[in-house]
C-alpha cells in the first residue's frame, strides 16, 4: 500500500479538460503556461485525499504498466523529475492532450487535470500523480456587515463530499533498474467504480496504458461474476445448476488454495463435455490462465446465499444460517405438517419457481 505521509511536492501545474462536443471527435484542452503556487494547506488537503483513496479498497487498484511507448503516460512520465520547468509545462500538456484524445464519448465529463511531481521524503524516489477532478456547484455560509449570507461556490474540484475524480500514479519503486514494471508501480483510485463493472477503461487503459490482468481483486471479480452468469444461463436443471454456484462460491470460502485456474474448475465441475468447451470457449478464454484469489470485490455476496424467482422476487440472507431459518415445502406431506397458527415460523406463498440459488 502506497504511503502518502512522507509526501513532497516537487511542483503541480493544471490544465482544463473541456468534454467532448458534437462537433468534435474527442474532448479539448485549455493549457495552463505557468507551474501553479500551491500553499501547505493545500498540499495538505491533495495529501488527504490520496490517503482516502488508497485506503479504499473497492475503489483503489495496484494495475500493470502495459504501454511503454514513447508517447504514453509511462513515456511521458518516467523522467519528470529530471525536466526543467519549462520542458515539465510542455510535457505537462502533452499528457493533458491524452487525456483529452481518449475522452471520445460526450458522456464523459470535462474537469480539471492535476499533475503533481512529488517524491517520498524518506526514501527520495519519485511520484508521478496525475487527478482528473471533475467539477461541481456547493454552498457557503458568510457574514457580511452583520448579515447571514449564502454564496454560491462554482468549479469546485476535489471536495472530499462529492469524490468526483480519478486518480494515477507511476511510484518508483527501484530506480537502478530499467524494466518499466520493476522500476515502477501502477496505482489507480476510481470514485466511481462500482463493484458490478470496471475502473473506466479511458482512464487507466487508454489514457494511463495499464493492465488489470494481474490485479487479483479485479480478476477474481470478472471469474465469480463470470462464471456465475454462465451457469445461470447455460444450466437447465436446477439441483445442478444450485450445486455449481454452491461450489463457485466455495472456491472462495472454503478452498484452501490460492490459486484458481478457470480450465481446471471446467474439468473439474463440467460433467457435460459441451458445457465444458462452451465454458472454455465462452469464460476461461476472456480471463488469465490462473488468478490469485481475492475476496475484497466479492465479499458481501460471498456472506449472502439468495434464491432468485420469477419478476424480481428474491428471498436473501446471511449464508451462514440461511438453511437454518429458511426451508421449502417439497410435498404433500410437508405441506399437511404445517400449522397457520404457529408462531415460531411464517408462511409464504410466492407465484413460480425459483431458478437460480447462489
């Protein structure tokens, strides 16, 4: 884990991001020309903010470095620290304008883009952090000759209320050597990742050129909720297709080993050979030959056993004393053993069948 305590600040410069118009095939800048004057405070506020995001860990991600070209982030950035001012500013925009050229949708907001070169103070290696902080209205309290007042504040970036912004890091790591992935790490933080999709791939794939493939919390995501949508979708019996999603989850709650291989668990919970090639062709072929088991994005669903029925009707609990508390009535006999006026259980009727038990 990134720490942000020993944070120094080499020099910080900010160019405006203008979101794509129709006109116009990608977003635009509006390039700063002069490095900009940043007191303690605020330095002491950027330094919150990246301690906030890295402690949160469905949010923040340690990815790959993927595009080492010399016009990628990584090319761009690598040797910030060693740029004059003047070569810092114009490489500073630069980076702006990828930013801007990967912005090609108009539903992706303009805002500002911070470049920070800063350093550890300890250890003096160097950390490139670019923020992405998009833009939004809020209120303030005055008094002015006595009178209570509310003034409205515009262009408000990076309030710790609204997380509107992304960020990514380059850190060294080890500065003797040259191979982009051991001299440096890759850090993302996405305010608006949510756990059932991706960190926005403009942003740390097309902008920053890193790879999730190797971050374990991601992958092991993309095989539960991938592999769960297959079962559900390509298993008819329902005993079957129960038993299977009992054992995806187990793979994570009960299985020792580290290591999950998607081939294998088709081998190995597959009985029929076509479902097996479709899971291969269709699943394990979109993911990494084997994933580090990581719980961090998955968790909450892993501690709930949920059964699904027709139109959106769904009875959950904790799994842990699910079957305790909730049963079915398979028979006539189960049925005639039922008594309306006991009162340590409840009755419930609910049209259809159930489909799915996860």
């Amino acid at each position: 884990m990134l720490d942000f305590n020993n944070l120094s600040v080499r020099r910080v410069i900010m160019h405006n991001i203008i979101a794509k118009e129709p006109n116009r095939d990608t977003a635009t800048t509006e390039y700063e020309l002069n490095l900009f004057t940043v007191d303690n405070s605020v330095v002491d506020t950027i330094k919150q903010r990246l301690i906030d995001a890295a402690g949160r860990d469905s949010k923040a991600f340690e990815l790959e470095i993927s595009n080492i070209s010399e016009n990628s982030f990584y090319g761009l950035c690598n040797d910030l620290k060693n740029l004059n001012d003047t070569d810092f500013i114009s490489r500073s925009q630069d980076i702006a304008e990828l930013l801007a050229e990967n912005q090609k949708r108009s539903t992706i907001p303009g805002g500002y883009l911070i470049l920070i070169d800063a350093f550890n103070s300890s250890s003096n290696l160097s950390l490139y952090i670019v923020i992405k902080a998009e833009l939004h209205q809020a209120l303030k309290y005055k008094r002015v000759n006595g009178q209570s007042q509310i003034e409205l504040l515009d262009q408000v970036f990076l309030s710790p209320s609204q997380k509107l912004y992304k960020i990514g890091i380059l850190f060294e790591k080890n500065n003797a050597v040259q191979d982009p992935n051991s001299r440096f790490g890759s850090f993302i933080f996405d305010d608006q990742f949510r756990t059932d999709g991706h960190p926005a791939e403009y942003f740390y794939k097309d902008f920053l050129g890193f790879s999730v493939d190797a971050n374990s919390k991601i992958q092991s995501k993309r095989f539960y909720d991938k592999t769960e949508s297959f079962i559900k979708s390509n298993i008819d019996d329902l005993p079957v297709k129960q038993d299977l999603l009992r054992v995806l989850k187990t793979e994570f709650t009960l299985n020792t080993n580290a290591i999950i291989t998607p081939s294998q668990f088709a081998t190995s919970y597959f009985a029929d050979v076509d479902i097996r090639d479709s899971y291969v062709s269709e699943v394990a072929s979109e993911l990494p030959a084997s994933i580090v088991k990581d719980r961090a994005l998955i968790e909450m669903r892993l501690s709930k056993k949920k059964i699904d029925f027709p139109d959106n009707i769904n009875i959950s609990g904790p799994d842990s004393n699910f079957d305790t508390h909730v049963s079915f009535i398979q028979s006539d006999e189960d049925l005639e053993n039922l008594n309306p006026s006991d009162t340590t259980y409840t009755i419930v009727k609910i049209n259809g069948k159930p489909f799915s038990n996860e």
